[in-house]
C-alpha cells in the first residue's frame, strides 16, 4: 500500500485530485504507516485501532497539504482538490497558485475535513492503551499546532506556519501528557 502512494508521486505531479482521489492517495502514503505503526508500538486493539489510524493519518495527511501549498505548487503539484480550488475560484495551476488571493479560501476549505478527522481520532483514544499511543500523540500534538497556527493566520502563508524542534517536541508532549 506504502509503494502504491509512492507510485501516484513518482508518475508525475499531483495536480487537483478530486476528493475521493485524495483519501485513497492519504490512506496509501499515510494511513499505512498508521496501521503498520500501532502495530509496532502494541497500540492495536482491532477495528477501533485500524479507524483511529486512518483517521489520525488522514488528520496529519491533510494538515501537511495545508501547510506546504506553496512549497508543493513551486515543484508543480497541488494535493489541494479540484473542488476546493473550484469553489475559490482558482485555476488548477501550480503557477501563481501561491499568490492567489483566494488561496486562504481553498485552505479553509481542506481544514474542515481535517479537523472533523482530528476530532474524531481523539475521540478514539481511549479505547486504547495510552502509553502504546504515545507516538501518535506527540505526531497528533505537533499537527494539530500546525493546524491552529495556520488557522490563526486565516489561512494565509507566513512564517508562524513552520516551527522548531523545541516548539514541536513542546507540542508533542502536552499532547502525550493530556488526558
């Protein structure tokens, strides 16, 4: 599943995927490594564990095209969907695409899936073992910063998208440590 999300990349840019197309590119390039990894940690507890990783990983997934759009569309991709570029009002083009004024739109469009997923794995997490979770909660941690940064900034790039390691691994403890 790791070598068919690997396969979309290596076949040439992504430009403005529908939807559905970008879920199935999510659960291929990180929903896998979830599954794989509450494995590996002993987080696995089943279907609970299976949902909580795909979830999660789309979360995190989502939240990475959020935050490198401009990055992206510099290399000729944009994991942004049709739809949501459709909606603001902007051309499936990576050229410009960065300057656009209705970008902050598109985003908070992808947001809200996002943080429908971010709320539901949390929801999940107790039906696990907290300690075989620490992992994805620190990931969680750091992602969901990154979101409520960008959120801040009402979807607009700026440099308060990115952070540290000390910044991120700050994150990624309050949220292991959070009940």
């Amino acid at each position: 599943m790791i070598a068919d999300g690997m396969e979309i990349d290596a076949n040439g840019p992504v430009v403005a995927p529908t939807m559905d197309q970008l879920l199935a590119y999510n659960r291929r390039v990180a929903g896998a490594v979830g599954l794989l990894s509450m494995r590996i940690f002993g987080a696995w507890r089943g279907e609970v564990s299976q949902l909580f990783a795909l979830t999660l990983a789309n979360a995190l997934q989502l939240t990475n095209i959020l935050r490198d759009v401009e990055e992206d569309a510099k290399l000729g991709r944009i994991y942004l969907p049709k739809d949501c570029l459709d909606a603001a009002g902007i051309a499936a083009n990576p050229n410009g695409l960065a300057d656009h004024p209705s970008l902050p739109v598109a985003r908070s469009l992808l947001a809200v899936p996002a943080l429908v997923a971010f709320q539901e794995a949390k929801a999940l997490i107790p039906a696990h073992d907290r300690p075989s979770l620490f992992p994805a909660l620190a990931m969680m941690g750091v992602y969901r910063a990154y979101f409520d940064r960008m959120e801040a900034a009402d979807w607009r790039y700026g440099p308060s998208f990115r952070m540290g390691r000390w910044t991120k691994l700050r994150h990624g403890l309050r949220a292991v440590l959070a009940r």
